[in-house]
C-alpha cells in the first residue's frame, strides 16, 4: 500500500463505516423540521413521499452500495421506531442483498446523539481509529467510493498524524434535478465540501464529527483533503428534499449529453434514462 502502509496493517487500524437517514424523524437536524410529533409523522409517512423516497433508495443509494468494488465497510441504514411496519419489511428486504448494511429503529430524540448511537452499533472491530462517512438516501456515490477512501486513508493518517481529525471530501458529481417533465443531469463542481459522500478520519472513541458541523463549513473546523478528480457522487433535488435544491452557476460545468450518459455508466453503473425517469 502507499506510505508504507499494508491493507492489514491498515485493517488492524480503521474500520470504515457509513450512515443514512431514512425518513428518521429527530429533533433538530434537518432545514425543514416541523414542529410537533405529529406533524413529523404525518410529513415522513405520507404514501406518495414514502414511494417518491423507496424509488430514490432503491436506484441510486443501494444500487451505488452494492456495486461496490470494495466491500470492506459497514453501513447503518436509520429509521424511526414509528415507521409503518409494511415500510420496515420492505427496507428489510431490499437490505437482505448487502450484508454491509445494519436497519436500526431509533425514537425521536436529538439528532446528535441519534447520530452516535447508530454509529455506534456498526462498528463491530476494536480498532484504535475510524473512518466515518455519510449520504443520504436518495443519492449516489460512484462504485469505487469505498476503494478511494482505502486509499487515501495513508494520506488522511499522515494529516492526521495522531492529532485531530481529518476530514476527506470529493468535489465534483452529477445532479440530477429539474420538474417531473423536465428532469435533466447537470454536472457540478463544488467550491466547498458537500454531504454527500462527506467523511471523517479520527480516533474510535470521539464524536462522529462527519455529521456535528455543517458540510459546507467543515473545512473551517478540520483539517480536510478535498479531491475534485473523479466524479464522486450523484445528487438528486426535488419535491421531497431536505435541502433547498440551489445550484450556483459557477458551479456547473459544459458535458454533452453523451458524455453524462457515459460517466452515469462507467462511475454509477447507472442507465440515463432510467435515472431521469425517477
């Protein structure tokens, strides 16, 4: 491996793991957060969203983690305890094709501490460091994200070196966003990190601070490597997202159709037309 280190020098050291939010319902955490209890359920547990989010989850989240190139690492897929059960046993279902993946139910409570707990309980090996990263369920990294992030880990330990935690983040992806009639991939190059395949590098017994700051100000708090080369991740905006779906147009970049049809392929294994038909 580079800088010296083996894969089981480097296996004996960090385990890499995941988590995403599905429908989770926790107080603060989000932009759009209703305020009482019941308004958050009838919100996350509507029909049409619940299948608007399963289609998402289905095509590009599980499809990106199952086709991964590496399959060392584990992920926590988080639900709320009052999530309908036929909504459970169809997550069960699709989970029982990654055995990576843990489906934890958790009660409202506050996010931070909702984030640990979940964080918690999937890493199962007693390594002296962790590799904790993030995206959402209605999003797409590329097949080799996990094999990037085991190698860049000799970097990350060199940043590191024994002191706070370091962040790592890829800049460059494909959105896909636009009106149900007008739904079309753009490729964006971020000025700052996104959530979205996000992760942090740092001792097993700290916070996972992959989630404590905002990501697009986490570059101010840690130490973070930030690799705009490969096109890393695939974002979705529309009706049910959290975010406020905003693209700056000095983030975007000119590809023909035939090249985002090309790097939806190659990077996501991912047909065009079915992406743009969610």
């Amino acid at each position: 491996m580079d800088m010296g280190y083996s894969e089981a020098e480097l296996q004996e050291l960090v385990q890499v793991g995941g988590l995403i939010r599905f429908s989770v319902p926790v107080e603060g955490g989000f932009q759009k957060n209703p305020e009482s209890r019941e308004d958050k359920l009838a919100k996350l547990f509507a029909p049409a969203r619940m299948e608007q989010r399963f289609a998402y989850f289905e095509s590009l989240c599980l499809n990106a983690l199952k086709r991964q190139t590496n399959p060392d690492f584990r992920v926590a897929i988080v639900i709320g305890e009052d999530m309908p059960e036929p909504y459970k046993r169809r997550l069960e279902a699709l989970l029982a094709e990654l055995p990576q993946a843990r489906l934890i139910e958790k009660p409202i409570m506050p996010h931070r501490r909702m984030v640990q707990e979940a964080f918690e309980e999937i890493f199962d090996k007693n390594t002296p460091l962790r590799f904790w990263f993030r995206f959402d369920d209605d999003d797409a990294l590329a097949t080799d994200y996990i094999e990037q992030v085991w190698n860049k880990i000799p970097q990350l330990l060199t940043i590191y070196g024994g002191l706070d935690p370091v962040c790592l983040s890829f800049s460059q992806g494909l959105t896909l966003i636009g009106p149900a009639d007008e739904r079309r991939i753009v490729v964006a190059h971020e000025r700052s990190p996104l959530g979205l395949g996000l992760g942090v590098l740092g001792p097993a017994g700290a916070h996972p601070l992959v989630m404590r700051y905002n990501h697009m100000r986490i570059h101010t708090h840690l130490r973070t490597l930030i690799d705009p080369v490969p096109v890393m991740m695939l974002r979705s905006i529309h009706t049910s997202n959290d975010s406020r779906g905003i693209l700056l147009p000095h983030i975007l970049q000119e590809r023909s159709e035939a090249e985002k049809r090309e790097i939806l392929r190659l990077r996501f294994g991912l047909d065009m037309d079915a992406i743009l038909a969610l």
